[in-house]
C-alpha cells in the first residue's frame, strides 16, 4: 500500500523584523481623504466593501473622515501634527477671554436692539408717538 503523498506543513515561527524595515503607518494626505469619501458616497450597495479593501482602510477610516469634515469643512481633513498642542501663553489667554466676552457682549447687544424694534412697533400700533433719538 502506498503512502499517502506528505503535505509540507508552513513554518509557525514568527520572524521578527530588522528594526529599519519596521512598518510605518500610513498617512492620507487631504487629497486622498477627498478622493475616497467621493469614492465611498458614490458606492452603489455591496461596492463599498471592495472601496476599502482596494485602498486598504477600514470603515472607521471613512466614519471619521466624515465625521472630521462635517465639523470642519474640507479643512478638517487637512493631516495635523502629532503630540501635545503648544502651551498658551497668557497673551493668548487674553485674547481667548476677550473674544468670549466680545461674543457675549454681541449676543446681549442682539438681544437689546431686537427689544427695542419690539417697543416701537408696539408703539405704532398703540398709535402713542415716541420721539426719535438722532443718530450722532
């Protein structure tokens, strides 16, 4: 009785890398992140899949591109340097707290003009005349 042909088994030993071809991550540019997510909108049903593995990304890719653009525009999918965020000085506190209390001021100041439109139209209907401050 013959025996049966030997199948050679792969080798389960993991060879680890010389550390200079280690494998880097993968980097989009703005361009890129564009071109796919015009790409994946177009996608028919079932297309999507072969998207993703053709360009070698993962749906998460796409959910936070999207996410990235609808927060900020195309702008947002502009790559950002990694690590911390350079420290505020206090002249840029300064003028984080001056905006915000621009911006507050602007809202009250919004809010009192749409007031007075509201009094002097109640005046007009009430017929009662109110005298006209001139504009200095």
């Amino acid at each position: 009785m013959p025996k049966p042909a030997s199948k050679k088994r792969p080798a389960t030993e993991v060879v680890a890398e010389p550390e200079n071809d280690r494998r880097r991550r993968r980097r989009f540019s703005a361009e890129d992140k564009r071109r796919i997510l015009a790409e994946a909108d177009a996608c028919e049903r079932g297309e999507l899949a072969s998207l993703l593995r053709r360009e070698g990304i993962y749906s998460s890719h796409l959910t936070q591109w999207r996410a990235a653009r609808e927060a900020e525009g195309l702008s947002g999918l502009e790559p950002r340097k990694a690590g911390r965020k350079p420290r505020r000085d206090d002249k840029d506190r300064a003028i984080e707290r001056l905006e915000r209390e621009k911006a507050k001021l602007e809202r009250e100041l919004k809010v009192a003009r749409s007031l007075i439109e509201l009094q002097i139209k109640a005046h007009e209907i009430l017929g009662v005349a109110l005298p006209r401050v001139e504009d200095k």
